[in-house]
C-alpha cells in the first residue's frame, strides 16, 4: 500500500483530547440526525468544520454495474462525474475494498482547485456502498494530519447506518432500494 492510501480497519488510537473530542462530536451529530437529508447536513457540517473542506459529493454504488454515481454534492458541481476516470481503476478497486484514497499532500491545499483530494468508502457489512469524495481544502488548511485519518475511518464504517437508517441498512448493503 502507497504512503498516500490507509486501510479503514487500521485503527490508529487518536493523537489526543482534540481529536476525541472531534471524533465524539461527529459521532453524535450523524446519530442525533433524523432522516437521509438532516444525515447528509450532518456529513456536509462534519467535512466542513472537521476536516475542513466546502467541496465534496457523496456517489452511491450501483448494486448491479457496481458503478458510483453521483448523488449529491456541495460547492461543487458533480453531476455525471466519473470517479473511475479521476480516480484510475486501481484506486477506484482500492476504495471499493474498503480503503480510502488520499492524494499526496503536495495536492490536497486549497490551490488545487476542483481537484478530489480524499475519497473515503462508505461501507456496511463489509460492502461499499458510497463514496465520499472531498474537494479542495480550506485556506488555512495545508494537509490531512493524523485526527483526519480517524475521522475518515469513523466515516467510512458509521455514516451509512445514518445515511440510511429510514431503511435496513443491510438491505442497501445488498443493493436494494439505493436513490434518492
């Protein structure tokens, strides 16, 4: 595995009270949330304050073609964006498996416009069954340290169960009923 890629089941303890506190607060913002849009409002508010960005998109996985296809998206227009193209085959495979994407540091500041620095699989049961891309940083934010790690983990194994808690999550996981 590159330097610039992280498996989500390697838990790393977090650095220290900030990111626990960063890690709670996530936490209970996603499991207060109620419904799929006040749950999507809750991943918008945490990659904005947390991780410190205005730009993402969320990319559901087709059940059948085992495509991502756009979503929703903020700051950001995503609409008929093809991650398997931006992305490569092989990193689209990577996060698919359950890994999530970084690009090198030297890309992830706020110059890099339009540019998806992170792509964070959304996953049930061992499935992904989303994608978070994120966008350019903040200007006062150079790179991803060590918290961002963890939050990355949190979201990839616990935003699904908020995102699609109005249904079983395991029925999603299997393939039906994904939209809107």
């Amino acid at each position: 595995m590159s330097g610039n890629q992280h498996r989500t089941s390697a838990r790393s303890k977090p650095s220290d009270a900030m990111s626990d506190s960063r890690l709670h607060a996530a936490r209970k913002r996603l499991n207060e949330s109620v419904g799929q849009e006040d749950a999507i409002e809750g991943l918008r508010e945490i990659v904005a304050n947390f991780i410190g960005s205005e730009e993402m998109g969320l990319f559901l996985v087709d059940r059948k073609t085992g495509i991502p296809r756009s979503f929703w998206s903020f700051g950001a227009d995503l609409e008929g964006h093809d991650l398997a193209q931006t992305m490569g085959e092989s990193a689209l495979g990577q996060v698919m498996r359950g890994e999530f994407h970084v690009r090198g540091s030297e890309t992830a500041h706020s110059g890099a416009t339009g540019k998806i620095q992170v792509f964070i699989p959304i996953r049930v049961a061992n499935t992904t069954i989303a994608i978070l891309a994120i966008l350019r940083l903040l200007p006062q934010k150079s790179g991803f340290d060590p918290s961002d790690i963890e939050l990355f983990n949190f979201l990839s194994n616990e935003a699904a169960h908020s995102l699609f808690r109005s249904s079983s999550a395991e029925n999603k996981a299997k393939g039906t009923g994904l939209g809107r």
